[in-house]
C-alpha cells in the first residue's frame, strides 16, 4: 500500500513539474493547470548580509502568473545553441539558475560584485534591460581566462537583446546571413583557430590564447597578421578540407565592409556571440573532412 501510495505522490509531483516547467516556456497562464490563479499576489523580498546587519537588495510585488510571465521573457533572452548537449555527461541547462550566471563575472565567487545580484533580479522580475556591469563583467573575464562557454555566451546575448542595440535581434545558433562587423569578425577568429588546430593536432595554445583580447577590441591591428598565418595553416590541410575552408573564409570576408579598428562592449559582446556560435557549428559538423598532415611548424 506504501509503495502505491509513494508511486501515486511521484507521479503527482512530476506532473506539476511539468506544467512549473511548462509555465516557464508559455507563460503564467499554464499555472490553471495547477489550479493556481494566475491574479495571486506575491512578494519579493531580497536580503544580503552586510557586516552584522541585513541589507535589503529589492523588494518586488507582483502577480504569480506576471512572475512566469517574466522568468519566460528571462530565460527566452538567455536561449542559446547549449555547447553541450543533452546526452552529453554534463549538458547545458534549458533554464541556466541566476547563480550560475554570476558566477561567470568573477574568478572566484567571493569577488562576485556585491550589488551584482540584487541589480541581476531586479532585471529578470521587472523586465528591464540587464545591468551593463553584468556584460562588462563577463567580458573582462573572457580577455582574462579566453574562455567563452555556453553561461558566457547566455548572458551577453541576453543583455544585448535587452538592449535592442542590434537590428533583427541576436540569434539562437549560427546566422550566416547576419552582416554585423563584429559579429562576423568573431565568426571568422573561430575558423582561423580550427585551421590552426587542424594544420597542427595537438598544440598547446592557439591564436584564441595569444590574440583573442586584441583581436576582439582592435580587430584592425591583428587580423591581417592572422590571415598572414592562416595562410600557412591552410596549406598543410589535405585539398577536400582545404577548399571547404577557404570558401568558409571567404564567405565570412565577403559580409565584412570594413575591419573595424575599435570595438566598444556592445560590439566585444556580439564578437564573443559570433565567436562561440561559429565554434559550435565547426565542431557540430563532419570532422571527417578536416583532416591534416602531421608534420608541424
């Protein structure tokens, strides 16, 4: 009977698992499913400690389904192309938590910014543009560590497209179309280092080590000097990989007017975007044709 009895809670509670998560993709009006009005009032109350005291970070009042309303809005900004997938050991979440998220603005979580969350909450329950110290954190540890992973990516998506700073919103995955300086820029970074790591298996730092803080700030200062050495790289691929790279290159090229000899937090937010998009869908392709000699320089 026990057994029975435990069986039928798990399923209940898997069902409103479900239509919580449900929710969260559609909308506060799912909450009927659960036989919650979505008119119920909710309060909000955000404390951090400060020495012997609490500090308040926000008080927030709202209606239970306008709070689903806004976690949705929040977490479709967020939505990128996972680096890792379902299946995988470790895979993306569909709903990255906000801790998460911080903990990519600093090198250790005790140097998270003090007044960074409190300003990140505000954001996701009033729908406001996030904080600008958000992305410039985040960037900062790019240049610093050189690493762009999918949290990364999540956020500086999520805040530009709050920002409505670029035309036709910022996309999920790859765009090939998009002509945007920086963001083709970033695309292109991304082929330049799998050439290199193609033309030589197994090297130790690529250009992404040596060349991506000056590369996605003074893009007119290092691009030519990498395409230079691309050039060496593309030589040692066998001549199938050789040509579908060059006619990658070039049309990534084709769709840049200018090479820009600045790029401000906006445009060093959609290089990074461009850059990990571009990555994902360079390793989520046939391997098979990017294959190379062994000799190295």
């Amino acid at each position: 009977g026990d057994l029975n009895s435990n069986e039928a809670q798990d399923a209940a509670t898997l069902q409103q698992i479900e239509v919580l998560l449900k929710a969260l993709r559609s909308g506060g009006d799912e909450l009927r499913a659960l036989g919650d009005d979505p008119a119920t009032p909710i309060y909000l109350l955000g404390l951090a400690p400060n020495a012997a005291r609490l500090s308040v970070r926000f008080w927030h009042t709202d209606t239970l389904g306008h709070l689903f309303d806004r976690l949705k809005a929040h977490y479709e900004a967020l939505r990128i192309v996972p680096q890792f997938e379902a299946g995988s050991k470790r895979p993306d979440p569909e709903f990255p938590p906000s801790w998460r998220l911080l903990r990519e603005t600093a090198r250790e979580s005790k140097d998270i910014p003090p007044l960074l969350a409190g300003a990140l909450m505000r954001a996701i329950l009033e729908g406001t543009p996030y904080p600008d110290s958000l992305a410039g954190a985040v960037i900062r540890r790019i240049r610093a560590d050189r690493t762009i992973n999918f949290y990364r990516a999540a956020v500086l998506k999520a805040w530009l497209t709050r920002l409505n700073c670029t035309q036709g919103g910022i996309p999920v995955s790859l765009d090939t179309e998009r002509t945007d300086p920086a963001y083709r820029l970033g695309r292109l970074f991304a082929v330049l280092e799998k050439t290199q790591e193609d033309a030589l298996p197994g090297i130790n730092a690529t250009i992404r080590e040596r060349f991506y803080s000056a590369a996605s700030a003074t893009p007119s200062m290092v691009f030519p000097r990498l395409l230079r050495t691309y050039q060496h790289h593309l030589a040692k691929l066998v001549s199938g990989a050789k040509v579908n790279r060059e006619k990658l290159v070039q049309e990534i090229v084709d769709g840049l007017d200018t090479m820009p000899p600045h790029l401000n937090l906006e445009a060093q937010a959609l290089f990074a975007i461009g850059y990990y998009h571009q990555r994902k869908a360079l390793f989520g392709g046939n391997k098979a044709q990017d294959m190379t000699t062994d000799d190295k320089e």
